[in-house]
C-alpha cells in the first residue's frame, strides 16, 4: 500500500493585539492637564511639566495613581499577554506620561515599548462626535494592528466608551471616583486574555494540505493551542 505523504505548515502567528490607556482619571487619580492648565502658564509649558512632575513625585504614589499596585500588576499581565500598548489622551503636555509611568513602577525595557499618542482637537466638536478614535487609529498604524476587535480601550469618558464600543473597539469603562474598587482592572486582564484567543483562533490557522491526514491537522491545531498556555 502506497505509504501516505504528511506536509506540515507553520502554524499562524498571532496577530497583533493593542491596548489603549487613557491617562488623566484612568492612570492617575486626578485630571494632569487640567492641572497645569489652571496655573495658566502654557507658554512655558516645558518647566511647567517638570515642575508638575517634580511636585507629583513628592506625593505619596497610591494617591497619585488609580489603584496603584493593581494598575502595575495589570500593565505587567498586559505585557506577559503579548500586548502592544499605548497611552491614548487628550492632553498637550505629551512629555509628562513616560516620566510617570516610570513612577508608577514600569521597567525600562517595558517604558520602550509604550507608544504615546497624546494631543488635542482643533475643536470639542471632533472630541464629541469622535472620542479617542484619532489616537487610537494613530496608535494602531504604529504597531500595525489591523482590526478594531483586538483593540482594547480603557478610559473613564462614557463618551470615548461608546464611541469606541460603535467601531467594534473592546472597552472597559473607569469609575471616576478617587481609587474606586479595581474590578474594572480584572475585567480588563480577563478582556486581554479573550484578545490573546481571538488573534489566534482556528480562523488563523494556515490552510492544511488537501491530501494531510486527519491527524497530521489535530497535530498543527494542538501545537496552535499549546502556544495559548
């Protein structure tokens, strides 16, 4: 009997998968921006910032942050998923959010791989009728992910939420209120891993060989599977 041939194919990589920070009232407590605003120095916005970090940096960090420990351990779960992540936010003062996510905790090798998109509107009309999805495309192009249902957007404005939630963008929604319970954190981490098994369903994986037997095609769907442990 002729003895049946076996061909193999690489199974599908993963595709790629972004998670979107806001940052003022998501990462921390209070509204950065804002802040600064109110000293109503812009045209010296370089020292304002530094000054606003110098201040912040003296002030206990789990006032400072949302949930701070749990925040970190989310940002480390998210990295440990295979996660690309940015931090998306309606802000002018762009250079302050690496600086305090590295008070927060976050590694430098980890702070390298954080994209920042971070600027406002021409109008509050476009922020009304568009939320965050400006920033978010920006963010995607950059790391190239190329479809709205493996991005994740986590803010506390229910306008970027529904937004998002209408361009099939996964979202978590922040209680605005000062370090509330962090069960929309869990919920983010339990959404990431729904990501991870999305960008590698069976949909992803190569085509098989017509003539590959039966379990040659279980063998490539357990080594895919394997891959999500």
């Amino acid at each position: 009997m002729r003895e049946a041939r076996v061909l193999y194919e690489q199974p599908a990589k993963r595709k790629s998968t972004l998670v979107c920070f806001d940052f003022d009232q998501t990462i921390l407590n209070e509204h950065s921006h804002n802040q600064i605003k109110y000293k109503q120095l812009s045209n010296f916005s370089e020292c304002i910032e530094a000054d606003y970090l110098g201040e912040l940096i003296k002030q206990e960090p789990d006032g400072v942050f949302k949930n701070r420990e749990k925040l970190l351990e989310t940002f480390n779960l998210f990295f440990e998923q295979g996660h690309n992540i940015a931090i998306t936010s309606f802000t002018e003062y762009k250079s302050l959010i690496i600086p305090v996510l590295k008070f927060l905790g976050l590694s430098k090798e980890q702070l390298s791989k954080i994209h920042v998109e971070a600027w406002l509107p021409k109008t509050q009309d476009y922020m009304s009728k568009f939320g965050k999805n400006g920033h978010i495309r920006k963010a995607m192009d950059h790391f190239k992910v190329n479809e709205y249902q493996l991005v994740m957007l986590i803010d506390d404005s229910i306008n970027n939420i529904e937004i998002a939630k209408y361009n099939d963008i996964n979202t978590i929604l922040v209680p605005a209120e000062y370090n509330p319970a962090p069960v929309y954190l869990d919920e983010a981490v339990k959404l990431g891993g729904d990501l991870v098994k999305q960008a590698t369903a069976k949909d992803n994986e190569p085509e098989v060989l017509a003539n590959t037997s039966w379990v040659a095609r279980e063998n490539v769907r357990n080594y895919n599977q394997l891959s999500l442990n």
